[in-house]
C-alpha cells in the first residue's frame, strides 16, 4: 500500500470527492481529510492510501498541481512522520553558550562556598 499526501484541498471538499478524483488511477484503500479537532472544519489537507504503488505514482504525477475545486492542490507520496521526542534533550542545540560549573558555581546566590572538586588547586611550591 502507498500513501499518499494531498494538500491545498478546498475546505468545502468532502472524503468522497477526493476518493472520485483518485478511484480513476486504482483502488483508494483509505481517505482522511484531516479536520481541526475543535471546529471539526478541514484543515486543507489529507491522506490518500491506494493499494498499487504504479497506481498511485501514475495519480502522484497526473495530479499534482492540477486544479481541483479551483485549487491547484498539491499530490505527493506521504513521508513517514518523524516521532516526536517524549521528553526535553539532554544536550544543548548548537551554538548555545556552555556554561562552567565553576561559573556557575560562583556565580550562585546564596553564597555557598564554591565545590573543592570544582576550584583549581594551587601550584606545588
């Protein structure tokens, strides 16, 4: 099965519209207009699966940037979406300052004596 991407649908545009404009090039498996979850009104743009991959290249290629509804929508196959990390990274992105511990450590505010592992020691006399 391929899916899919079809972008810059008219909001008016409903699954079964968008399921007669691919059904031409081969079995549409599945359609999903994706809507706002909290108005329900389409966000323009949707998923379209087929079940042949020369089926759906031959859609891909014929109606990418064809009218459709007075919009040139745009046909493409879907990428995988990239997940999502569950949590903030442990690294700082590139070009981020660095900070010391020893700077950060002196330059606290409570006063705290700074951490002996932390202090340079003195040169041997």
């Amino acid at each position: 099965m391929t899916k899919i991407f079809v972008g810059n649908i008219p909001f008016q545009v409903t699954e079964d519209e968008l399921v007669d404009a691919f059904t031409d090039f081969g079995d549409v498996e599945q359609v999903n207009i994706v809507t706002d979850s909290k108005t329900g009104r389409s966000k323009g743009y949707g998923f379209i699966t087929m079940q042949n991959a020369s089926e759906a290249q031959d859609a891909v290629k014929i109606l990418d940037d064809s009218s459709f509804h007075g919009r040139n929508i745009t046909v493409n196959i879907a990428k995988n979406k990239k997940a999502k990390p569950k949590h903030k990274p442990r690294h700082k992105p590139r070009g981020a300052k660095s900070n010391n511990k020893t700077e950060s450590t002196n330059s606290d505010s409570n006063n705290s004596a700074p951490d002996p592992e932390n202090t340079p020691e003195a040169a041997p006399e």
